[in-house]
C-alpha cells in the first residue's frame, strides 16, 4: 500500500449527515422529474446497480457478436475522481440541472470552506484548505458527482459510441461490423476529446490503466487500435469490469473461478470459528462472508453449462452443511429446503426473471428494453418456461421461498 493510495475521509456530525439524507431525497426526487442524470448512469440510484450494468453491457457484446460483428469494451480508469471535483464548475452543473435560488447557495455552503489535516498516532498537522473534491463519506457526495460527469457520457455518445456509468467506472462500447477492415475514425476521435475533457474538470484518465476487451473475431485488427494520451492500446484477455471478471469470450469461467476461491477462504475461516458462534451468528457469518460473494451478479451465469457453475454449487453445500452441522453423506436438497435456500444454478435465474419480467411490464430501466428481454429468451430458452412457471404456479419456489417476505430477501 503506498500513500498514493490513500484516501482523506471527512469527519462528519450527525446532525449533518441526517440534513443530508433529507436533501439527497429531495434531490434525486427532482432530478428524477427532470431526467437531471443521464439514463446511463447507475451508480447509487434507486432500482440500478452493478449487476445492472453488467448485464446490459454483456447483452450487448453477445448480441453484437451473433449479428456476426465483434465489439470493444473500453474500461477507463479516472484517478482521484471524488477529490478533484471543481467547486465553480459543480455549482454550475447544479445551477444547468434547474437549481437555483436559496437551495443553490446551501450546495454551495456545503462544499466550500472545508479544511483537511493528517494524523498519524499522537501527531496532528495543521489543517489546510480543500479547494476541490466533495466530501469522502458524505450522503450527498454520490449524487453530485454523478451531476458532475453527467457530460462526459454526452460527449463520448456524440461520436457515436456507448457510454455506461456507475459513479466514476465509466465504460465505452465500440461495435464493429461483419468483415471489418479497420478501426473508425470516430474512435479515434473519441479518445482524443477524452484525453483533453478532464483535463479542464480537474479530472485525470490514467490511460495506463485503460483496459481492452475484444468481444467477437479481431481478423487482424488489434495493431490498429489507436493510442490513448500516449499509451498503447492492447486488448487484454480478461478486465475487471466493477468487480467482476470478464473474458473475451464471455464465458465467465475466470469469474466463477475468483468467486468460489474467495467464498471458500472466507468458509474455511467461518469453519474455524464454527464451534464458538451460536447457529445464528454462524449464519450471520456465513451470508456476510460467503453467499454474499456467490450471489454477486450471478444474473450472469444465467445460461452457462453446469461443469462452469459447478465450483459454485460445490461451495453453497459446503456452507449448508456447515451451517446445519450436515455429514457429507446425506442428501443436499433436503438440507437447501430446510434452509430456504435456492440452488445456486437458480439464484441467478430468478433474478434473471425478475429483471425480465419488469422490463416486459415497464418497470425496469432505461437501458433495459424490450430489446434486451428478447434476447434474455434467445441466450436463455428454459427463461420463458420458468418466466410462465413462477408466474403460474408458486410449488416450484414456494419448496425454497415459504413467504413474500422470503422470497423479497433475493
């Protein structure tokens, strides 16, 4: 860990940040009636997340790669986002999206005249001016940087790219069609006016840290690619994409690899302190540490053959049995039930059905369309048999979710 690394957290009161809680809803509830945040972006936003993203932005590789196509996933990297934030230029933005007045000049009392100070055991330094960056460890912070970068999208969907958010992992997706040549201009250009846009909003892109993922057939093209502010752009055969592990081919065995290693070091130490925990705090440990990790945007193992997913199943018994002081030689299933526990091949189903059947009726994301439910279909065929199933009949989950209240849980 090298100092550069280190983050100043803003030591804030109480009464502060429950004010803030107030002015977060009121301010997330207006830009919602203004459309103040771009529709791409869903970092901290209700009903959006990491999953979410991911699962659009994989759709649209596969898509793109069964019309015959290929297609570039750019990862950028922007280094201290949250502290470089300008103070002018963050009011202005605020000031662009409709507020103004009385609730302008408290956002502006907010961010300003703040100070910093470092200490280290029993010594203090003195304290100096921040002249830029919202609050680490503020309510409001999230929201206003997403204000703050609201344009960056603008700029990179003017030439013709997509452009996903969530707070400052910004990623771009360049498609290419069936037999190719050569790299647009258009992306060219588009790294170009990102390699000068920050630099006039006190933000910084780190091109050596901007990663390449080649989806589909490259046919020679990867000595193409253009620099980026210097450095050389080469697609890497795996990214990590908001925490989860993406190989050019999508098949996500990287990933379930990562998952299940993590879950099993945190089972081994759950084993460990197994004897001491009473049967709920064991529990408590246990989805903290291990189902937490196998339930991660597991939306994207939906589809996968069961030797991929296996590694992950093998983990979710080990914690049933674990929890339920199980020997090896009994049956799992009947343990899983005991639990109320959905097998991990259909965890990611049922969010999968879930996210399906709000987009069908309107109620999901922008980013999500009709589109994107038809291909769900496509990748998945059992989908619209399980879809008809749990919308039907509840005797196939009920065994698993016995109540509403359960079932909200996932």
């Amino acid at each position: 860990m090298t100092l550069a690394n280190y983050r100043p957290v803003s030591n804030l009161p109480f009464l502060g940040k429950m004010i803030e809680r107030t002015v977060l809803g009121q301010l997330q509830q207006f830009l919602d009636d203004t459309a103040g945040l771009d529709p791409f972006q869903s970092g901290f936003r209700p009903g959006h997340g990491t999953e979410t993203v991911l699962v659009a932005i994989t759709d649209e590789l596969r898509r793109q790669s069964d019309s015959g196509g290929s297609a570039l996933l750019v990862l950028l990297d922007l280094t201290a986002a949250f502290d470089t934030v300008d103070y002018d230029l963050m009011i202005h933005r605020l000031a662009m999206s409709g507020i103004r007045g009385q609730a302008l000049n408290w956002f502006n009392s907010f961010l300003r005249n703040r100070s910093q100070c470092v200490e280290y055991m029993d010594q203090v330094s003195d304290r100096s001016p921040l002249l830029c960056g919202v609050p680490q460890g503020a309510i409001l912070s999230p929201l206003l940087f997403n204000i703050y970068v609201r344009p960056l999208a603008s700029l990179v969907r003017s030439f013709g790219l997509d452009c996903y958010q969530y707070a400052d992992d910004t990623q771009l997706l360049l498609r290419l069609e069936p037999g190719a040549t050569s790299i647009p201009e258009n992306f060219t250009l588009c790294l170009e006016a990102l390699s000068n846009w920050p630099c006039a909003r006190r933000l910084k892109v780190n091109p050596a840290k901007t990663e390449i993922l080649w989806h589909g057939r490259s046919t020679g093209l990867t000595h193409l690619l253009p620099t980026f502010d210097g450095a050389v752009l080469s697609p890497s055969p795996t990214v990590k994409s908001l925490g989860v592990v993406l190989d050019s081919q999508l098949t996500m065995e990287a990933q379930v690899a990562a998952a299940s290693k993590q879950a099993f070091f945190h089972l081994r130490q759950a084993r460990q302190l197994a004897p001491y925990l009473f049967d709920e705090a064991l529990a408590t440990v246990i989805h903290a540490t291990v189902t937490s990790r196998l339930d991660y945007c597991n939306a994207l193992y939906v589809g996968l053959p069961m030797s991929t997913t296996r590694k992950l199943r093998i983990v979710q018994n080990a914690a049933a049995r674990l929890l339920t002081r199980t020997p090896m030689k009994c049956h799992i299933t009947p343990v899983l039930q005991h639990l109320h526990w959905l097998p991990t091949d259909y965890r990611g189903l049922y969010k999968m059905l879930v996210l399906t059947f709000k987009t069908l009726y309107g109620q999901g994301l922008l980013y999500l369309g009709e589109d994107q439910a038809q291909s769900f279909f496509c990748f998945c065929p059992c989908l619209m048999e399980c879809l008809a199933a749990l919308y039907d009949s509840h005797a196939w989950v009920g065994a698993f979710y016995p109540s509403t209240q359960d079932m909200a849980l996932y």
